[in-house]
C-alpha cells in the first residue's frame, strides 16, 4: 500500500508527538538544559538533514527519470549496481 505525501506527514508527526509526551512523563535521563533549547537543536537538525538528504538525491532523480521509459518502466539500460536503489526512490 503506497500512502500519500500529507498521509505520511500526519503518521510522522503523530509519531513524534507521542513518543515526545511518553519522554515527557517518564523521560529516561535528566535533562540539562530548557526544553525550548533541545527543541530548536532538535528541528535545526532534523531540518539540516532532510535538506541534505534533498540535495543528494536529486542528481539520482534526474538520472532515474533518464532511464525510464515513458510507460514508467525501466530501461534496458540501466546498470545493474543501479537498479536497486533507483527502485526504492519515491516517484
């Protein structure tokens, strides 16, 4: 089952917010700074991240799309150490 960009946006962040209110009532160390602070490293983080992850993979994209054909299937062409990765990167 493929789930929708805003349907997997809402499972993460549901996610997220459970698992930060169970750190909240039982966390599992003492923290030594504001909650505020963690939480602005935290998406700073989060944010560097997912930009870089963004960055790096759109050369990949381009080069995927190259090798499609226009029904969407894969081309002959395609080298075999490619195939997996390209095969598991979202449309």
């Amino acid at each position: 089952m493929i789930v929708g960009t805003s349907a997997t946006a809402l499972i993460l962040g549901s996610l997220f917010l459970i698992l930060f209110f169970a750190e909240r009532l039982i966390p599992l160390r003492q923290s030594r700074v504001a909650l505020a602070r963690r939480l602005v490293v935290n998406l700073s983080i989060s944010a560097l991240a997912l930009g870089t992850a963004a960055a790096l993979m759109m050369p990949f994209r381009h080069q995927r799309d190259y090798w499609r054909r226009p029904d969407g299937t894969t081309a002959d062409r395609i080298p075999m150490e490619a195939e997996v990765p390209l095969s598991h990167m979202p449309n």
